[in-house]
C-alpha cells in the first residue's frame, strides 16, 4: 500500500477499497503490505476502529514482518 510517495489518506482509501472488495468475494482474510512508519500506524488505528464498529473480526501484524498486517474479515 505505501509506495512511490503516497499520502496517508491515499493509502487509507486503497486499505478500505481492498478490505470492501474482500468481504464482498468468499474471503476470510486479507493481508495489507503497509511497510514501516506513520502510514504502518494510521492504518493500524483504522483497523482499530473497524474491529471496534465489528467491521473486521480482528487483525495482527504478521509474524516476522511488521510491515505486513493480516485482517480477518467478517
């Protein structure tokens, strides 16, 4: 999701784009490549706020790689 300089708020519009394009098909997570910094931490506050509203079951930084979150979808 972050690459080639983008904006917060261009990486958080592809995040929801791509969690409403999953729960839509028969998947049951996804993963989001959100690299390290402060896109890594706005997406992780707006996973926070999805999981809070039960929008998505729940998400975790993936194991060995912090710049990669897995989401479990609804």
């Amino acid at each position: 999701m972050a690459h080639h300089g983008e904006r917060v708020s261009e990486a958080l519009e592809k995040m929801q784009k791509e969690i409403d394009g999953a729960r839509k098909g028969v998947a049951e997570s996804i993963r989001l490549v959100v690299g390290s910094g402060l896109i890594r931490d706005e997406v992780l506050l707006v996973l926070r706020d999805l999981q809070f509203r039960a929008d998505i079951k729940s998400f975790e930084s993936e194991s060995g790689n912090a710049g990669a979150v897995l989401v479990r979808l609804k």
